[in-house]
C-alpha cells in the first residue's frame, strides 16, 4: 500500500510540473502511465481529458469519455466543449440541458452555443444572468460578448432598443461590437467614427504588449474590413475597394474577415473584372465558412454567386446555385426566385417567370409585394395591360398604397378606362379618409388625386383633395392656387376668398402692351424691328418677317477670264488627262536600256527564259519543301530637288 500510495504521489507531482509548464504532451503520457497502474483514478482521466482538450485532440476526448463509464454530471462541460468545438452544438447544448444545477464555466459554454445556434434571445438572457451573479477579472469579457449578442440582434431585426445595455467603450472589443450595433441599424457615420477609434486603441494596447507590426495587422484586419463596409454603404466605394484589397494582401488568418472582404469587393465590382471576382468568389465559399459565419452572411454570399452567375450570363448554372440557395437557406428564397424569374424572362420564357412569381408565397407582406410587382413589370414589358391590371387589382385592395394606386390609374388611363380610374381614386380617398393611421405618408397622394380630379372635370372631389392638404400645412401656396382654380368652375365667391390669401403678384417693371402684342409661335420665323410710319406713335411695334438665307459670293480663281470656256477635264487627275505626257528618265534618254525587269538586258533575253532552254540531268536538282517567306521590297525614295 506504501508503494502504490508513493508511486501516485510521484504521478502527480509530475502532472503538476508539466502543467505549469504547458507541456501537455508528456503530461498525457503521465496520464496515460497512471491509468494502466490505477485505472480506477478518476482525477487521472479527468487530467487526461484535460490535457486532450488543451493540444485540440477533441475527437480523442470523445472516444475516451465514452469509453470510461463516467456520471454525466461530473464531466458535462468536458462532454458539451468536446462537442461544441466538433461543430455540433445541438448535442453539446442537449448535455447542458440535463444538468439540473448547472456551473458558472457550464452556463458561458451554453451562451457560446447558444450564440452558434443563432438562438440570440435566449443567448442575450444567459449573459446577463451570468454577468449579475459574476465578479471576477473576465467581465469586460463578457460585456463584450453581450455587446456581439446585441449587435446580431439588431441584425437580425430583433433587438428591443429598451434593453439594450450601456456602452462601455474603455477596451477596443468593445468599441468594435459597439460599432457593429450601430452599423446593423443603419448609423454608419456613427459606427465608422467608433471603429476608427477602436483602430488606434487596439494598435496601442497590442503594442504595449509587445505584438509585431504582422501580428498587430493581423488583429486589425477585422476592424478595417468593418471600416471599409460602412464606407461601402455611404457610397464611397473607392476608398471602400482599397481597404478591401489591402486586406486581402495580407492573408490574415482568420478565414472569416477573408471572405467577407472578398464578397463585398466582388459586390463592388458587379459585372465588371470578371476574373478578379471569380478568384474573390472561390474564398468566399470555402467549406470551413459553415462554422464561421452565421447564416444570414453565408445566405448574402450564396445570393451574390447567384448574381455574379447571371451577370456573367452562365444561366444553368445560375438556376443550380438558385435551387441551393433556397434549399439551404430558406430565408433567401424571395431573392432566389426573384433571380431565376430573370434567367427565365431572359430566355423568353416571360409566361413561365410570370407563374413563377405568383405560385411563390411567403409571410414577410413585403417580399410577396415585391415579387408580384416584378411580375407586373414582365407583364408590361410584354405589352400585357390587362393581365398587369389584374395583378395590380389584388394588390391594391389591401392597403391602398400610393405607388400601387398611382400606377393601376395610369394604366386605366392608358387604356381609356376613365371610369375605373376615377372609381378606384375615390375609393382609395374614402379608405385613406377612415384610416389616418395606416402609417403611409399621404402629402403625394392627395396632390396626385387633386391633379387627377382636376384634370378629369371634377373640381368637388379635387376640393376634398386639396383641403386634405391643407390642414397639414395651411401656409402652401401651391395648394391654396389650386384651390383657387378648382373653385373658379363653380364658386367664383369661395375662389376670390383663396385668391386673398396669395401674394400679389409684381408687375411693375413689366409692359402689358409688350407682352400682349408679341406673337408666341417664333419658330422658324424672325422678328424685326420697323420704324414708325410718320404721324404714329414709335412704340414697341414688331411685324414679323420670314427670315431668307443669304446666299454666299461665289468664289472665283485670281486669273479668271469670262470669255474663255472652262476646260471640262478639269476635275480629272493630270495622268488621266488627254493632254498629259509622260516624262522620260534622263538617266535612260541616249542608251537603249528599256524598263524591264530589274538588271534585265535586250541581249540576255533568251538566256533566262526558261522556255527555250534544253532539259538537263537530275543529277543537281535539289526539291524545295516549302514556299520561302519573301521579304517585300519598298519603293525607292527618290531626293528631292533643291535638298541638302
């Protein structure tokens, strides 16, 4: 008993040097050493699963905790890491779960995997329980963690703002997932000054630290990518795209900041650099990304393959990423449609993207609107009025909105169909009327309706129009005039009391008689100004005159003589002329050289023609294989006289 009770002594001693050492290597043979003398240890196999969690060995971990029969209360968190760091958070969450009187370590493991699940509610909840019954030196930790939660909330459209914890901004992650709120609800001025600030404290602390300039651009690299989306979304691409790139020059290591730099450059680009967004696109959509983004980015980065496929004109390919993108991510199945509706009308295959739109259903009211108005949009590109009418007539009687009433009126009108044009605007004035509510801004709609109604001969209904108008600003001229105008047809009273309340009108540096006299159909016509006939007033007075252009004096040659013909081949070339004679060369004008071919000579004729010659022997003959590239001769400058 002496010796086993000296030799576990000696084992964890040594367990214990190692530990502090951080060499878990030999630790886990110690480990191992002591399991095969006692394997009854169960502090030994806890240090072995310890040391397997530490060198990354989580497969291992696994088989060993199977293998050992182990309450599963006493190494749940061992359990529930081992599976959330293998990528399987539902069971890690599972073994959490069943733990009646769950730890400290238990409950921020269940708010990692909570946060992996995309479960953000219930992640938000857990942290702050944990934050309330914690004091240690990890709470900035955990605020920051809290911070990221708030900041997918508000991603995801789910943060009520009334919760939403107090900003603490004394550390760089928390200015960074600070920024991050702020960017996903639209404040990305706001977000992009956090950010810049959250840049120069993290340069500062890691230097501080004693990190090199690589590691340090390596920690920056994901705050500059967020920089750069905010730059993005103001519209200054430019600066945007150089961010982009100088971070994908570095290849940090995180493969993460990676692809989201490379997707929002290829958004940058659209269908333009072709080949620089296919290299940007293939580390957008690496396998390792499914555990490292959350869905919703990888959803956007499967959308933007969609489109880059159909920029490109690829469609069999476009309508296969289509089909994944909504097999994988239902919640971008409205973009998915939206982009095969395209590929088909494309093809002109208008009928079938038409059905296509109007087979697909959703519960978000906006999606299903913008999907059917995209077939309305088909439909009138094919010149389909009255099917577009039709789908225009189910949409309308929902909510009246403006834009869908504007336009179902201006293809009533298009098809002479006054009387449902007019039907459906009193309609929609009488909904708006009982509905003040309805959240919609109803300024532009009464002023269409007025014009509408005036425009029609019905000067009542567009007086219920314009006083709609008025009450929400009673100071507007423009409504008053109209007023004025609609009055004018049946109560010349009411018209004069609205024509007090405009502003006179300035008339003093003008000439009524001026104005009244000039005529305003000018085109094509001049006006000149005549003088007074005597006895007349010199006011004035234009008479209008047809303006004759003036016709330019012929140009004549200095020594021109009327008396002589002109000669009639004078527009011929001098070579082509009856009269023209050819010079001789001086240089051949005494010797009876001829211009034959070059070197040729009268007496050598018979020489080099090769039909008069006898046929030799083959003995000298050699066969040519190929046609001999021939250099082609320029013309010979000649000099020109009087030259140096």
């Amino acid at each position: 008993m002496e010796s086993s009770e000296a030799a576990l002594s000696s084992f964890y001693s040594e367990l214990q040097k190692f530990e502090k050492n951080n060499d878990y290597e030999r630790a886990l043979n110690v480990c191992e050493k002591l399991l095969e003398q006692f394997p009854q240890e169960k502090e030994a196999l806890h240090c072995k699963i310890v040391c397997l969690l530490q060198l990354s060995k989580f497969k291992e971990a696994c088989a060993e905790l199977d293998h050992a029969k182990v309450p599963l209360e006493s190494l749940a968190f061992e359990r529930a890491y081992c599976l959330y760091r293998l990528n399987e958070p539902k069971k890690a969450l599972e073994i959490i779960s069943a733990c009646q009187n769950p730890s400290q370590k238990l409950l921020e493991l269940k708010a990692q995997v909570l946060y992996r699940l995309e479960r953000y509610e219930e992640c938000y909840q857990t942290y702050r329980e944990i934050i309330k019954q914690s004091h240690d030196d990890y709470e900035d930790e955990r605020l920051s963690n809290l911070l990221a939660v708030v900041a997918s909330l508000a991603a995801t459209q789910q943060l009520n703002k009334s919760e939403t914890p107090q900003q603490a901004e004394h550390t760089y992650e928390l200015l960074y997932n600070t920024a991050c709120r702020l960017a996903a609800e639209g404040l990305y001025i706001e977000a992009k000054v956090k950010l810049q600030a959250a840049e120069k404290l993290c340069r500062s602390s890691l230097e501080e630290d004693g990190l090199t300039e690589d590691e340090i651009l390596d920690e920056l690299a994901i705050i500059k990518t967020q920089i750069g989306y905010c730059l993005q979304k103001l519209g200054k691409e430019k600066e945007a795209q150089a961010i982009y790139n100088s971070i994908l020059k570095l290849k940090p290591k995180d493969v993460s900041v990676i692809a989201t730099a490379s997707n929002n450059s290829v958004v940058i680009n659209r269908d333009q650099n072709v080949f620089d967004s296919k290299k940007k696109i293939r580390s957008c959509t690496m396998e390792i990304l499914e555990h490292k983004l959350p869905s919703r980015q990888r959803g956007a980065i499967a959308f933007n393959q969609c489109l880059f496929a159909l920029y490109n004109q690829q469609f069999d390919y476009c309508l296969q990423l289509c089909d994944k993108l909504q097999t994988n991510f239902p919640l971008m199945s409205e973009g998915a449609v939206l982009i095969k509706s395209i590929v088909l009308a494309k093809d002109d295959k208008v009928g079938e993207a038409v059905k296509l739109l109007k087979k697909f259903t959703t519960e978000k009211v906006d999606d299903q609107l913008k999907l059917k108005l995209t077939a309305v949009q088909l439909l009138l590109s094919q010149n389909d009025k009255d099917s577009a009418a039709q789908l225009l007539e189910s949409l309308v009687k929902f909510n009246y909105r403006p834009g869908i009433v504007s336009a179902l009126v201006t293809l009533y009108l298009s098809k002479n169909e006054h009387d449902k044009a007019t039907k459906l605007l009193n309609t929609a004035v009488d909904w708006h009327t009982n509905n003040k509510n309805s959240g919609v801004n109803l300024k532009s709609f009464w002023r269409l309706a007025a014009d509408f109604y005036l425009r029609e001969g019905n000067p009542q209904a567009a007086i219920s129009c314009l006083h709609q108008l008025l009450d929400v600003n009673p100071n507007n001229k423009e409504t008053i005039a109209k007023l004025v105008i609609a009055y004018a047809n049946f109560d010349v009273r009411k018209a004069a009391e609205y024509c007090e309340k405009l502003p006179p009108l300035k008339m003093d540096n003008v000439d009524v008689t001026a104005l009244e006299s000039i005529s305003w159909n000018t085109s094509k016509q001049k006006k000149s100004k005549v003088l007074p006939s005597p006895g007349k007033s010199s006011g004035n007075d234009f008479v209008e005159k047809v303006g004759k252009k003036k016709k330019r004096k012929p140009r004549l040659p200095k020594v021109y003589d009327p008396n002589i013909p002109p000669d009639p081949e004078r527009w011929l070339p001098k070579h082509e002329r009856s009269n023209y004679k050819k010079r001789k060369d001086r240089r051949y004008r005494d010797t009876g050289i001829g211009k034959g071919t070059q070197g040729a000579a009268s007496g050598s004729s018979d020489q080099y023609d090769i039909t008069k010659r006898t046929p030799t022997s083959g003995q000298n003959q050699v066969q040519q294989h190929g046609p001999r590239l021939q250099q082609r001769k320029l013309p010979h400058k000649k000099k020109k006289k009087g030259g140096r």
